[in-house]
C-alpha cells in the first residue's frame, strides 16, 4: 500500500466531510421532535466513502436515509442508540453498522486524532446490488430488510474482526478510489462494497453464539436458514457428521416436515419479503433464494401459494 497516496487520500476527505452537505431535516416533516440526514452525496452516487480525522466530533442525535457502515480505522469513539439506550464504544478495528431511519449520534473526545471511516450506501441500491450476497443468513436478511417494515426498528450491529487487516486494506483501497474519483469510480466500488458486506457476515456468523440446549433438528433448521440458497441434503450431513438418512429422518421425526419442505417454507418466506419490501424483480429474487432458473421458481411459488408470483406480486396479495 502506498503510504503517501493513502495519507493524502484520509486528508482529502477529511477535509471534504466537514463540507459536505449533513442537512438535518424535520421528521415528520414540520415537525421539531426528531431530525433525519437526507442523503449527503450528489443523487448520481450510490456509494460514497466519508473519513472524520480529528480528536473531536459531536453529532446531534438524528436518522438518516440510507444504510451506513462506520469503521475506527484509528483510535476509539462512541456512538448513541435509541436502542436499550445504549452508549456503545467503538473500539479501533470495530464497525457500527447502521439502518436507514434508526437513531444514531456520533461523539468523541481525545487528545490523539481518531479516523473513522464510513461507507454509505443508498436504499435502493443496496437492496437491488447487496442485499442478494446477504440473502443465504437469516439474521442478516431480517436486519437489512427491517427498515421497509419498521422505520423504527433501532436495530444496530457492533463488531469486531477477528483478523481487521483484509478490512482496513479494502477500506484504504476504497479511500484512495473515492478520493481521486473517475468516470468508472462508481463501478469500481461496488465490488468492493460486495467484498466488504460478505466479510461483515463472515464474522458475524463467528461472533453469534450457538444456542444453548439447541436440539440437533433445531441446529439443522438453522443451518438451512442461513444457506438457504445453496444448501442440500448431502451438504447437511457432511457439515453435521451424520449420513444424509439419519439426517432426513431426524427433520421428519421431529417436525413432521421433510428436508425438502422446510427448506421450501424457509425459500417461500424470504420470497415473500423479498416481493413485499423490495423493488427486485422476480428473476433477481429467484437467483437470490438459489433456483437455477426462475422456472423453477415460478412452479414451486406457484404449487406453494396456489398462485404464480406475477399475479400474486401484481395484485400484491399477503401469504400471511
């Protein structure tokens, strides 16, 4: 990495995040009780990389419009949520990932300069080109989709990486695009977002902590959900050391459903999400939830529901 282009690269934009426009808008609007950042960036970008470099930062407490990842490339500093009125510290090589509308302040004092860097992501295009690499983990999808179902979710991630050094060296790579932008900087980032977003759920899969007492059928059924996508009778048995029979009798016994029809339900209800709270197509859904065409998507939608996803999508029928 080269150390001069990448410093002058966090001087850049540090100092274009003070100028940039951090409009605070009414939420509702005419109202005074909360404030909302509308999107900072020209309407053209749908990734922007942001740097705060200094020893001090105070935000108002607000919302905002769009999906953000803050990561403490040097030194520590906090951050407020409305949720369980948390005051959390972000350590350096930790991230705070936010969702569109929940409550979030930034604040940081100290006598060393601290680096935060933040990528930002408008709504729609993240759900159109990231969420699908998210999709296969159940609680990541419920995470990234709450927003379109509750504004107000206040749901938040704090993480920290095992090994940081593949992020902050995708971060810096970032940094150094965003801040000698080009014609193509746009679509060089995307890749690099897409990168980033599946090492964020790599970690977050090690750092969730297994269920204590959970059944095997119970680990099993989990597993499904978060490899939902491309997830099969023989890679179950493998994964969980027990011969492919053992392991569809296990899921009959204890649920009365066979392999193929949990993981059929688990498909079906993402689809539906997917269908409710985005503007993916039908073909982008099919390919997200693993089918090979989305023929075969239409026939298991339809055997499923009793209607084909084109008449159910059109007349925006609820499955539940």
């Amino acid at each position: 990495m080269n150390d001069s282009k990448l410093g002058k690269a966090l001087e850049t934009l540090g100092e274009q995040f003070a100028h940039r426009n951090w409009k605070y808008i009414d939420v509702p609007p005419g109202s005074q009780k909360e404030k909302s950042y509308e999107w900072p960036g020209a309407s053209n970008e749908k990734i922007m990389i942001c740097v705060h470099k200094g020893p001090d930062i105070q935000e108002m407490f607000h919302r905002q419009e769009f999906f953000f990842f803050n990561f403490a490339y040097r030194g520590d500093y906090g951050a407020l949520s409305y949720r369980y009125d948390n005051h959390i510290t972000v350590h350096e090589n930790e991230c705070y990932i936010g969702q569109p509308f929940a409550g979030y302040a930034l604040y940081a004092h100290s006598q060393e300069e601290i680096i935060i860097i933040g990528v930002l992501i408008q709504k729609e295009a993240f759900f159109k080109t990231c969420l699908p690499v998210l999709s296969a983990d159940a609680n990541l999808f419920r995470f990234f989709l709450t927003p379109q179902t509750d504004e107000y979710a206040e749901e938040f991630i704090h993480l920290r990486f095992d090994d940081s050094g593949w992020i902050r060296s995708l971060l810096e790579m970032m940094v150094m695009e965003y801040a000698d932008p080009q014609p193509d900087t746009q679509d060089i980032l995307q890749p690099m977002v897409l990168t980033l977003l599946m090492l964020i759920a790599r970690q977050y899969r090690r750092s969730t902590p297994a269920v204590e007492g959970e059944r095997l059928s119970e680990q099993i059924i989990r597993y499904m959900g978060e490899h939902a996508d491309v997830v099969s009778l023989k890679e179950i048995a493998k994964h969980f050391s027990y011969h492919p029979n053992y392991v569809s009798a296990l899921l009959h016994r204890e649920t009365g459903k066979s392999f193929s029809e949990i993981l059929l339900e688990q498909r079906m209800e993402r689809a539906v999400s997917l269908m409710n709270e985005t503007t993916l197509s039908i073909e982008e859904i099919a390919a997200m939830l693993g089918y090979s065409n989305s023929s075969n998507f239409y026939k298991a939608f339809k055997k499923y529901f009793g209607i084909s996803p084109r008449k159910r999508d059109k007349n925006n029928v609820d499955m539940y």
